[in-house]
C-alpha cells in the first residue's frame, strides 16, 4: 500500500478504533495495520472477504474485530495467535465450520455467529445472539463445542499415531522377517556353495588319488619285491652263516682230537720204544696198552685188517 493509502488508513482511527467499513476490501491489509498496534478495535464489516490471511493473526494487538456481513467460507488455523480477542462479530457469512484452534482464544467473551450454514452440531452450541447475554453464552458454549472437538481431534490424531506406529511396528517386523528370510537363504546359499566346493574337492582328491594308485602300487610291489629279497638272502645267509660256524667247531674239534691221539701216541710210544718203558709212570700205561691190543685183536675186524696187512707184506 502507498504511503498515501497508509495516511488514508491513520484518517480512519478514532481512538483505539480503526474503521475499515464499506471499503469493498477483498484483503486484509495486514501489514498496514500492524503499523498501528494500538487501534485495538477494527471494524471489517459489510466488505467482500472470503478468507482471511494467515498473517491476520499476527495482529495479536486487537481486543475487538467486527467481520459481519463478508463473504467468508473460513477462518485461518493460526486464530488461535489472537490471543487479546475478547469480542468476534462473524455475522452474515458463509462460515460452516471453525478451525479447531478456535477453542484457544480464551480471552473471547463475545461472539456472534447468526446467518451463516453452520453444521449442526456447532449450530446448536451456538445458539441465538440476540442481545449481550445471548452472545456471552455463544462465545461461552462455542468455546466449550471447539474445546471438546478439538479434545477428540487430539484423540483421533493420538490414535491415528498409535496405528501409524503399529504400522510402522508390522512393517519393521515384516522387513526385519525379510532381512532374517534373505539372511537365512544367504546363509544356506553360502553352505551349499561350501558344499558344492567340498565335494569338488573331494572329486579332485579321488581323481588324484586314482591316479596315484597304480603308481603306489608298482612302489609298493618293488617295496615288496626288495623286501622278499633281503629275507632270501638273510635267510641264505644264516644258514650259510651256521654252517661255517659248524664247520669251524668240527674243524676245531677235529684237530683236538688229533692233537690229543698225537699226545697219547707220542707218550705209548716213548713208553714203548724208550728206556723209559720201566719208569712208574710208563708202566700201568704199557699194561693197559698191552690189554687194548689183545682186546683189539680178538676182535674179527681187527684180525682181518692184519690179514690183510700181512698179505700185502708177502
């Protein structure tokens, strides 16, 4: 608005009252009326309003507001800011219902809502304004119908909260089943792999191991083979081993008993042939001598060996 508009505007206050009547206003001129906060008293009537602006409400300076005889189908949520209003004039309008936020102007003693298609309900809290007292008991009833409905709003939105978050709830449990599903199948995705894996490398290890077979049985029968070998020949050995130690012993034995007959023929024949026949120790073994030779020749073996020694003397 002009500043010119503005001085217009400071021509219409008288007092603490600023008259906007019969403007043929089809807006608020909030801003120019926040200029003047202590014209707490503003009258809009017999203009053409259908809505007012959200920014009306930040003239939380008014006490007294006439808006009768408008167009209004509306009023802004943001009421509730006008927390100064003691007296409200809304007649003639085409106001059906009020924004819930209306419950808290809690400084409205006033209120007029005749000739406008209220809903039934507020209708009827309403009532007629008549006079004063008629419209102290609106202001007092509506008051008390918003407050209640405003009570129910909460509980609905309170409700309507709580099933969002049962909602919410059964959607996160249903995601977390999901999460748990896809992370099970992952996990016996992951086992099978390990599976498939294990048995191909069990196939590899019997692959291998087939044909290392023939190879560790061809070691294992040269392993063999050289084992029976070395027990042929041990075996051949001990034997051979045992007879040589026989042999020696015979061999050994042999030569002792030569040795010995040598010894006893030597000391026959010094005790026969010797001077030495008569000394006491030659003597009992010239007897015995004697008597093994008689013995011997009285034996039929013996007397054909001298036989035949004679024979080959003639």
């Amino acid at each position: 608005m002009s500043k010119g508009k503005v001085e217009n505007i400071k021509d219409k206050i008288d007092g603490n009252e600023l008259d906007l009547s019969l403007s043929n206003l089809t807006e608020v001129p909030v801003k120019e009326l926040a200029a003047f906060p202590k014209a707490t008293v503003l009258d809009l009537s017999c203009n053409n309003l259908t809505i007012l602006n959200p920014e009306f409400c930040s003239l939380t300076h008014l006490i007294k507001v006439d808006l009768s005889k408008n167009q209004l189908v509306c009023l802004p949520e943001e009421i509730w800011q006008l927390r100064n209003l003691q007296h409200l004039d809304l007649y003639n309008n085409k106001l059906k219902m009020l924004p819930l936020g209306f419950s808290q102007l809690k400084s409205l003693k006033w209120l007029d809502l005749k000739d406008n298609p209220l809903e039934s309900t507020l209708a009827k809290a309403a009532g007629d304004c008549l006079d004063e007292k008629q419209c102290k008991q609106c202001a007092s009833r509506v008051l008390q119908h918003m407050k209640v409905l405003q009570e129910e709003a909460e509980k609905e939105r309170e409700l309507k909260l709580l099933k969002e978050r049962e909602r919410e709830k059964k959607k996160e449990a249903k995601q977390r089943e999901k999460e748990a599903r896809e992370k099970e199948a992952q996990k016996k995705k992951k086992a099978e792999e390990k599976e498939r894996k294990r048995k191909e490398y069990q196939a590899q290890m019997a692959a291998l191991a087939a044909q290392e077979q023939p190879k560790k049985k061809k070691e294992e029968k040269k392993k063999r083979a050289a084992q029976n070998q070395g027990k042929k020949t041990a075996s051949a050995s001990v034997p051979k081993a045992k007879r040589s130690i026989c042999s020696l012993f015979f061999s050994l034995l042999l030569k002792l008993l030569l040795l010995l007959i040598v010894g006893v023929a030597s000391v026959i024949a010094v005790c026969q042939l010797t001077e030495l026949r008569k000394e006491a120790f030659c003597v009992p073994l010239n007897v015995h001598f004697e008597e093994t030779v008689r013995w011997a020749q009285g034996l039929e073996v013996v007397q054909q060996v001298i036989q035949k020694v004679s024979e080959l003397r003639t």
